[in-house]
C-alpha cells in the first residue's frame, strides 16, 4: 500500500485553503445588491425645462446666424409635396424674410423634360458668403452649407432660371 506523505496532505491543503480564500475576495469584487427604493417615496418629478424655439431671421446676422433658418425652411418644403419644386424652396425662404433679389435657384426639370435629379437654389449673404442647399432623389436628404462667393456676387455654378414670380 502506497503512503501519502506529510508535506503532499500539507500542499492540498493550503491550496485548498488559497483557492478558499481566492473566492471570497472575487465575491468581494462582484456586483453589490442595489438597495430597493423606499415604495414611499415618489421619483422626482422632471423639472420644467426651456422649449426649444424655432430659429428666427436674423438680418444683421451672418450667414452663419442665419444657417439654421434656412435649413429650417429646407426641411418643411422636403416634407412637403413640394419637395421637388425649385419654387416652393424660393416662396418659403421669402415668406421667412431672406431677399428674393440674392436667391438663385436651378431647373425642376431636364432639358429633356425629366424631372431634375437634384435642385440647388441659394441666398447670397453679404459680398462674401451664400446660404446653399441642394435637394432631390440623387441627394437624398436635404443638404444646406455657408459657401463662399463665387464670380460677381453668383452662389450657384452654371445656368439658373429667372426668380420672375
């Protein structure tokens, strides 16, 4: 019969023994019960926060400053049945204060009678700035930037049709 020796019994042991106490510091380390909250007392009530106000025309704004309105405005129109109407874009941003006289905007339809796959129409800011935006099904949602100027006073490259309504 095979004995087992002192120090063989000695070593379970203590590795039994660390391997105890491995686990109780782990256990120490989990996740710790959250206390259940008092059924007595009410969660706090939300408190009354600012509502978020529409952007507004700012005239001796920037660009910029005015970024946001016409964005604004560019986004009504997309939602619209109008989304695809060079005109509606113009008649709103009027309605919403920007000069008629500084907006350009581009073709509803192609030379061939297609509708146009996108539209861009803008509003020149001042003598170095102009509010963008492009719309269409090759665009798909609404785009609106601050570009620069172009060439006497212009915010759109190429041919634009006459704001004559």
């Amino acid at each position: 019969m095979l004995r087992r020796s002192v120090s063989s019994v000695t070593r379970a042991a203590v590795a039994a023994a660390a391997g105890a106490a491995l686990v109780l510091v782990l256990s120490a380390c989990g996740p710790t019960e959250q206390p259940s909250p008092d059924p007595t007392q009410s969660a706090p009530s939300p408190s009354p926060s600012a509502t978020a106000t529409a952007p507004s025309y700012v005239a001796d704004g920037t660009a910029e400053d005015n970024l946001p309105l016409f964005t604004a405005v560019t986004a009504k129109v997309w939602s619209s049945d109008q989304k695809v109407a060079g005109r509606a874009y113009i008649d709103a941003l009027v309605a919403a204060g920007f000069d008629r006289a500084a907006m350009q905007v581009t073709q509803d339809v192609s030379t061939v009678g297609n509708p146009a796959e996108s539209i861009q129409f803008s509003v020149r800011w001042g003598d170095a700035e102009c509010l963008v935006g492009q719309v269409g099904p090759s665009t798909g949602q609404p785009v609106t930037v601050v570009l620069p100027q172009l060439a006497e006073g212009r915010c759109l490259v190429g041919e634009t049709r006459a704001i004559d309504w």
